[in-house]
C-alpha cells in the first residue's frame, strides 16, 4: 500500500511539475544573473523615473552612451560577438557612429512600392518552399527567418539572395537568438562561417561602406546590423504577430476576409508590437547629469529603459491584445486622425525615439510586416494553444493548415498545449544552465571593457 501511494505521490509531483517548476527555475535563474552581474542600472520607469519622465530622458542627448563604463555592456556584447564594437547599436556616439548609421539608412532606403514587391518576392519564394500537407505543427520563427534573410541580402547585395548565403544567415542569426534566450550556449563556429562568406563576398556589394572601419569591422558591421539584429528582430516581430493571428481567431478571419483593409491591419500590428515589444530592456550610459523635477540622473548612471512596463503603463486591460485601442473616434476624421494621434500621446514607442538611436529600419518594418502579413494568410490558416510571451523562446508554435482545409485542430492543438507546457520545464532548465555559464564567461571575458581599455575610446 505504502508503495502505491509513494508510486501515485511521486507521479502526482512530476504531472504538476508544467505548472510550477519553470517559474521558480526561471526566478533562481535571476537571482543568479543579479548576484554575478551586481546591482547596477536605474530602471525606467521605476520609482526615481516614472512613466511620465520615459521619453524626457530618454531622449536627452546626455542619454547617448552606448557601451563604454557599463559592466552591463560586456554581457551584451558577448551575446553579440563576433564584432559587438562596430554593431551600429553599440557604437558611441560619433563620427563613427555617424558615418555608419549614414550607411545604414542608405542601404535601407526604397520607395514603398520598391519595399512592398521586394517583400512580395521574397516571401513567396520562401512560402513556396513551406510544406504544409494536410496540417502540420511549425514553429513561426524559424519559417520567418529565411524570410528576412533572403530580403536583408537583397538590400545589402542589390542581388537574390543564394541558397549557401540563406542558410548561413539563418543558422548565425537562430544562434544569436537561442543564445540570447539562454536555450543553448552561443556556437561561435556557426557564426565564423558567414563572417568568412562576407569577407569573401565584400567587394561585391554595391555601396560605400563606412570608411572609418577596417575591411574586418566591415564585415562585422554587415553582420551584425544586418544578419543578425534585422534578422532576428523581424523574425521575432512576424512570430509575434502571426502566434497573435492564430490566438484570435477573430482577428484572423477579419483580416482574411478583408486582405486589403490596411488601416485594420495597421491596428492588429500596432497593437502586437505594444503588446509584445520589440525590445526588452535598452540600457543607455549617461554621459551627463540629467536634471528632472524631483531628481537628479548623475552622469555615468547606466539607464535601464523597459519597453514592456513603458507600453503597458497607461493602458485599461494592459496584457489584453485589442487592436480596438487603435480606433479613430467616432467622428474624427481618420487623417486628424485617432490613429496616429492616439500614439503620439500613448506610451507607445514601437521602434525608439528619434533622438537617440531610433531603429533604423522603423520606416521599412510596418511596410514590409504588412506584405509578409498578407502573402502568408492568403496561403494558410494558424491556431495555436501554446503559451505567448514577449520572449518567446519556444519560437512560436503553431498548427498550420492550408487555406480552406476543414482539417479539424481539435486534436493537434491539444498535442500541441501538452507539449509545451512540458518543453518548457526542460527548456526552463536549460536557461539555468547555459545562462550562467554565458553570464560567468562573458564576466571572465570581459570584452567590452578590455576592448575599451586596449583602445582609449572609440
């Protein structure tokens, strides 16, 4: 007797291990970056900033430090390795930065038009190679990835993106990404293979490149602004909102029965990126105090500004995704327009603010977002039951059916809810363990504040 009840006690403890396991996991996982990392940075918002103060500081030109003098920087630029000191993000303000972020917003300058057929060609060519069947379980990240590699090729190459260079892409920028998320340690050969691709392939890129930077920083310039951050950044944008798509099926059924309703899929886009922002925590080096009412941000200070308590401050309802928030009141003409006046005065900053290193890319990712959005539900149908977080680290599971299949999802949807709420015990394990050996090599690496000491600055 006593051995069946220990046998049901003990199966009892691993069937509830989904429901409370990864968050404790993850809580010790935090401690531990605290511990090994220190204390540093002030949060924004949080109670010396508040909401209120958000853009005020953040877009003070003392808030322009990048890198230099934050212990935080070396974690960052390990993540971000090879080339962390030539990522336009991380670079400091200067002639440096100035000549390459000049760079930058050549290579991504088209018209609309020219942006939305590039966009059309290259998400057809990938959809194309997309095998959907009868119904099969995809995880959107790593179908939105060849994507955003075949079209950030194009905008650096001026060519179609071959497959060797996809592939390389892909697998550099997925490796970033894992890393970051803390799923598995970063693998420094994968990415060493398009770092040599690129230096092989540099005199055939038809723009001026930075003349401030070596051949090597080159190199390391395209790779990590373009085949990583674009990348990863919109492959995350396009998991997050298609993982939307497939949780309201509401919205989903809109939007294909509508396919040319822009202003309703600016709503739903809008409202994913507040929902799930883009970015985490940007943390900026204060080269200046900082004067506001009722404090004072001494220079040094390393601003700690949280995209997510920003977006939700401020907002009925601020975990619930409703694109309605987005509505132009009734009677207000839509050009003086609710839409666009109601995020200027939202706490709602999408891709930064301009004076202090907005995405580069702000004008081209709702253009081409748009494009992808369309060209991939005029193909298929998503739902999914797995669980959405701004971090998505399971990639963003779905259940994918071509269009106009009655194929039921009952069944795969319930496959699908119990495996990750499993997956996510393990995957919640192994951020324990490969995120403290990543926060305790880049500690012992130390690369941004050796590089800083070795070069006296910029």
């Amino acid at each position: 007797m006593r051995r069946l009840l220990a046998a049901a006690g003990l199966a009892g403890l691993v069937g509830s291990l989904p429901k409370w396991l990864p968050g404790r996991v993850v809580a010790l996982r935090m401690r531990i970056f605290a511990l090994v990392n220190g204390d540093e940075g002030l949060p924004i918002p949080g109670e010396r900033v508040g909401v209120g103060d958000f853009r005020r500081v953040y877009a003070d030109p003392a808030a322009n430090g990048r890198s230099k003098g934050a212990a935080l920087s070396d974690l960052f630029w390990y993540w971000l390795a090879p080339g962390p000191q030539v990522h336009q993000e991380h670079l400091e303000a200067g002639p440096r930065y100035d000549e390459v972020a000049k760079t930058t917003r050549h290579i991504l300058v088209k018209t609309r038009a020219e942006s939305e057929e590039l966009t059309r060609r290259v998400t057809e060519h990938v959809l194309d190679g997309l095998e959907a069947g009868d119904g099969r379980l995809i995880r959107l990240r790593d179908e939105m990835m060849p994507i955003w590699a075949e079209l950030y090729y194009e905008l650096v190459f001026g060519e179609p993106c071959p497959p060797e260079a996809r592939d390389l892409i892909v697998g550099h920028a997925d490796d970033v990404v894992s890393a970051l998320k803390c799923v598995r340690p970063r693998n420094m050969r994968r990415r060493a293979k398009l770092t040599k691709y690129l230096k092989k392939r540099l005199a055939d890129i038809p723009h001026a490149l930075p003349a401030r930077l070596t051949r090597d920083e080159q190199v390391f310039y395209l790779q990590g602004t373009f085949f990583n951050t674009a990348v990863v950044q919109m492959s995350e944008a396009m998991a997050h909102l298609l993982m939307i798509i497939a949780q309201h099926p509401d919205v989903q059924r809109r939007l294909v029965a509508n396919p040319d309703d822009d202003e309703y899929l600016d709503r739903v886009i809008d409202e994913g990126l507040r929902t799930y922002p883009l970015f985490g925590i940007a943390h900026r080096i204060t080269t200046a105090d900082i004067e506001l009412t009722d404090t004072t941000i001494d220079a040094g200070t390393v601003l700690l500004f949280s995209y997510p308590d920003f977006h939700h401050a401020g907002f009925e309802r601020p975990d619930e995704f409703d694109p309605s928030r987005w509505e132009a009141p009734e009677g207000c003409p839509a050009h003086a327009g609710s839409s666009a006046l109601s995020k200027k005065d939202a706490n709602f900053l999408p891709f930064g603010v301009a004076q202090n290193r907005a995405c580069p890319a702000r004008g081209l990712a709702p253009i081409t977002m748009r494009v992808v959005t369309r060209e991939f539900l005029r193909r298929y149908a998503v739902a999914s039951s797995a669980a959405h977080t701004r971090s998505i680290p399971n990639r963003g599971p779905v259940f994918l059916t071509p269009r106009g299949s009655a194929r039921s999802t009952r069944g795969p949807l319930a496959y699908l809810a119990v495996r990750d709420r499993w997956e996510d015990v393990w995957r919640s394990l192994a951020q324990l363990v490969f995120g403290s050996y990543m926060v305790l090599d880049a500690r012992r690496q130390r690369l941004c504040v050796n590089y800083f000491a070795n070069h006296g600055g910029e």
